[in-house]
C-alpha cells in the first residue's frame, strides 16, 4: 500500500503555473496580428499606388497627345497663310518683302522655329531665317519625297542633320498644290522639341517621368528626359508597344534605353497620327509604399515591446496587465483608424487632382476650338485664344491661392480683369465684396472679359469720352450684376453669332445663371443673375 506521500508524489501538475503563461501566449498571438496586419496594409498600399500610378499616365499620355496636336494644327495655320503670302497663279514669291512677311508670321509663333518654301526640284526659294535665301535643296530629303508623292500627306519628322544650322528640329511639311493640281513646290514648317517639352515643365505628378514622343511613321521624335538623337533612333514605338493596344493603354515594360522596369501609358492621334508613351518608373511607385511599410513595421516592434513590457507586470499583478492591455487595444485601433483616414484622403486627393486637370484642359480645349472656328485670321484667333486663356489662368491663380476653402472675392476677381483697360478709361466698379466658388468664379472671369474686350473692340472703351459702369447687388440669395455702357458709339445689334455670343449665353448656365443683353442705342446694358 502507497503512502499518502507517494500518492502526492505521483499525482499531475498543472500545465499552467501562473498568470504570466496566458500572458506570454496573449503577447505571441498579439506579435502574430501585428506583423499581419501590417503586411496586409501593405499589400493594399502597394495595389493603391500601382493603381493610381497607371491612372496618371494614361492621362497624362492624352493630355500629352492632344497638347502636340494643337502645336501641329498652329503649325498648319502658319502654313497655310505662308502660302498665301509667297504663291500667286503658279508662282512662288522670291523677293525681300515677303522675306519680311514670312520672317514676321513666325516672329509671332512662340513654337514655330523657321519657314521654308520650295519648289517643285527641291530647291529652297524662300525662308523666315535669312535672306538672300541660301543655295539649298532637299530633293533628297524624306519629307520633300512624302510630299512629292502624296498630295495629302502631313509629314512629321524628326530632322537631326540641319543643313542650315547645328539645330535639331521637328520639321512638318506639306504639298504646294499648282492651280490644275500638279506639285508646285513644298511648305516646310519647323518646330523646336523645346516647344513640346513645356508642357513638362509645369506637369507636376509626384513621380519622375519619361516622355516619348513618335512619328505616324512610329520614329521617335523627342524624349524627356532629354538623350542623344543616336539613342533616339535605337527607340521604336511598335518594338516598345505590346501587341493589340490600340490607340490608347496602359502596359508595364522594361524602358527600352536603359532596361529600368516602367509603368507606360500609351496614347495616339487620329488626327495627324503621332503617338505619345509617358513613363514612370516601377520603384519610384512602390519607393512611398515601402517608406510606409518601414514607418508600420517601427510602429508595430514599438507595440511588440509595449506588449512585452505589460506582459512582465502583469506576471507580478493580473489586474494591472488588463488596464495596460485594454490601453493598449484602445491606440492600436485609433493609428489603424488613422492609417486608413490618411489612406483615404490621400486617394481622394488624386482622384480630385486628375478630375481638374481634366476639366481644366477641357476648358482650354473648347475655348481653342471656337475661337479658331470664330476667328477671321490668324492674328485675331492668336489674341482672342490668348485673352480668354488669360482670364480662365487668373482665375485658377486666384483659387489656388485662396487655399482649402476655395473662395475667390469677387472685387478681386473683377478688378484683375478690368485693370488692364482701366489706364486712360473710365470704369466704375461698384458693390461689397462678395465670395465665390471655383466654378462659378472660373464662369463669371470669363463673361466680365468677353463684355470688356467687347467694349474696347465695338463699345464704350472704343470711344475717347467712353465710360463703364460695373456694379452689383445680392438679393434673396442671387447675385445681380449690372454692365452699362455710356457715352460710347452707336449700339448695332450684331449681325450675326460669334464665339463671344456664346461665352456669354454659355458660361452661367452649370450654375443656373444667365446674362440678358440689350442693344441700347445709347450704349449696351448686360444683367447678370447668378445664384449663390
């Protein structure tokens, strides 16, 4: 028979001691969603940033696009009117005035580099760089042979070895046509790859970028940054692009100078046929999701070792290791909340960001078409588009500079755009300051410039004793602005629609506003009503 000491001796020992067992196991399963929960944080940020990434260069590409189309259309505009300067019944002018003229038509393009006329052997008759013209011809020169050929074609190209200077160019070319048809000669209108990079100049994404630019012939025509026109020709748009992508997409490629993995968007033309690639480099994406992951996994070994420390006092006092637990749980959910506020507003951010710059080139792009459809020439296109860019630009100085909150004085507003013709005149602007938003700022800048280069050009401001008077109210909610025009000429009712007309019908009406004018004889009046 056993003794009762041998029965105790025998007898199971519990498998947990003491309080600070659960506790450990609580600090291991603690440790363990920790370093999930940030490495599915990070998942997610990286599948963000990626996302957003191709976003930007697929706009940007577009954007890219369109920009280069409306230099090739500026581009076409000096041609045309370079021919109707130099040729007359089957003859192209060779003397020093029209020299003079075509030296002047591209003086007032800021793109446009050189003009040449030739004739129908190759031979330079006529340039805006020099006169006498010299002895030149480009009969063996692509865009003399595409011309040549197809009395339709636009040729664009890049021209590395400029015979005339030590310039590389982007030279664009058409057919001169003779009275029955046949080749005359050629009309050859160069344009800086500097003219093209401006626009990446002030394109400000968060990442680095890399533009190419191609030909329809899929020839490289420019790259930013800029490299060697010998590493310019190794870059082929069809070897860069996948197959099946269309006129526009987003691929992932090695960047075809140096290897470096990019996100690419892809956009082309079906206007003139040039194409566009914007690139952004894989680790400049993933280089803000990895300092975050860096930032996360510090915080997470700073909750480890607070996990740890509670974990030792509370094998001395359970009840304390439960307040320290439960602080504990209480922080981790307030930074996890706030990672995922910052998340989210971060997004948020960008999607507003592109929603601009997309409405905001929408803008410009539908001022630029109507004004070159309303515009008689070219000079009256180049200071009708440029006013109303002007007036749209301010505009969006003003409400960026108004900070968060986005609201734009109304006295500001209408005194930037009047005090160019306050010198000499006399306008009288009248009523308290009133705040507006953004769009309805961007809408008012643009009717208050179409009435005051109206009246500079027909009305008040066109007379020496010529007065304005501006002046507003707000009732029941609606702003009420009145233009009165005194002691100017004779009002006429205008014969017929343009542009201006259209501004004015247009602009207010997304706001539910509207401008009434009336053709007094005596000086037009224009009633603004914009509700607020």
């Amino acid at each position: 028979m056993r003794s009762g000491r041998d029965i105790t001796a025998t007898a199971p020992r519990p498998l947990l001691r003491s309080p600070s067992t659960y506790l450990y196991a609580l600090l291991a399963a603690a440790v363990l969603g920790i370093g999930t929960s940030v490495l599915v944080a990070s998942a997610r940020d990286r599948a963000t940033e990626i996302a957003q990434a191709r976003d930007v260069v697929a706009t940007l590409a577009a954007i890219f696009t369109d920009y280069t189309d409306r230099l090739l259309e500026t581009a076409d505009l000096v041609r045309n009117e370079a021919v109707a300067i130099t040729v007359a019944e089957d003859a192209i002018a060779r003397d020093a005035g029209a020299h003079r003229a075509l030296a002047g038509l591209a003086d007032r393009s800021p793109h446009v580099v050189s003009i040449w006329i030739g004739d129908a052997a190759g031979d330079a008759l006529l340039t805006s760089r020099t006169y006498p013209t010299p002895a030149l011809n480009a009969a063996d020169r692509p865009y003399f042979k595409a011309v040549r050929d197809d009395p339709q074609a636009l040729h664009i190209a890049l021209l590395p070895d400029n015979r005339f200077v030590d310039e590389v160019l982007i030279v664009t070319a058409r057919r001169i046509a003779a009275d029955d048809g046949g080749f005359l000669g050629f009309s050859q209108v160069s344009l800086s790859p500097e003219s093209i990079r401006d626009l990446v100049a002030t394109t400000r994404v968060g990442y680095p970028i890399s533009i190419y630019l191609f030909a329809p012939t899929g020839e490289t025509l420019l790259r930013d940054p800029p490299v060697p026109v010998a590493a310019l020709a190794s870059v082929e748009r069809d070897a860069l692009l996948p197959a099946g992508i269309g006129r526009r997409g987003v691929f992932e490629a090695p960047c075809p100078l140096d290897g470096t993995p990019m996100i690419f968007g892809y956009a082309a033309s079906s206007v003139t046929g040039i194409a566009a690639t914007i690139g952004i480099p894989s680790a400049a994406v993933l280089a803000g999701s990895r300092s975050r992951l860096l930032v996360n996994t510090l915080a997470g070994t700073a909750m480890t070792l607070a996990l740890a420390l509670l974990a030792v006092l509370g094998a001395q006092a359970v009840r304390r290791q439960k307040a320290y637990a439960l602080d504990l749980e209480t922080r981790v959910e307030e930074r996890t909340r706030a990672l995922s506020q910052a998340l989210a507003e971060k997004t948020l951010v960008l999607a507003e960001m592109g929603h601009r710059v997309k409405n905001a080139f929408a803008t410009v792009q539908a001022v630029h078409r109507m004004s070159m459809r309303t515009a008689g020439d070219f000079e009256s296109y180049d200071r009708d588009f440029e006013g109303r860019l002007g007036a749209l630009a301010a505009a969006h100085v003003m409400i960026a500079e108004s900070g968060p909150q986005e609201r734009v004085s109304l006295r500001a507003l209408v005194s930037g755009e009047l005090d160019p013709y306050a010198s000499g005149a006399g306008i009288a602007i009248e009523g308290e300051d009133v705040a507006l938003d953004g769009g309805r700022a961007v809408a008012l800048a643009l009717v208050v410039h179409e009435l005051a280069t109206n009246a500079v050009k027909h009305g008040a401001l066109s007379a020496a004793n010529g007065r304005v008077a501006f002046a507003w109210r707000v009732e029941a909610g609606c702003l009420h602005l009145d233009w009165r025009e005194i002691d100017g000429p004779p009002v006429v009712p205008p014969s017929r629609r343009g542009f201006g007309s259209r501004v004015l019908e247009t602009s207010l009406k997304p706001h539910g506003g509207s401008v009434a004018l009336d053709y007094a004889p005596d000086g037009l009046v224009a009633r603004i009503a914009l509700p607020l």
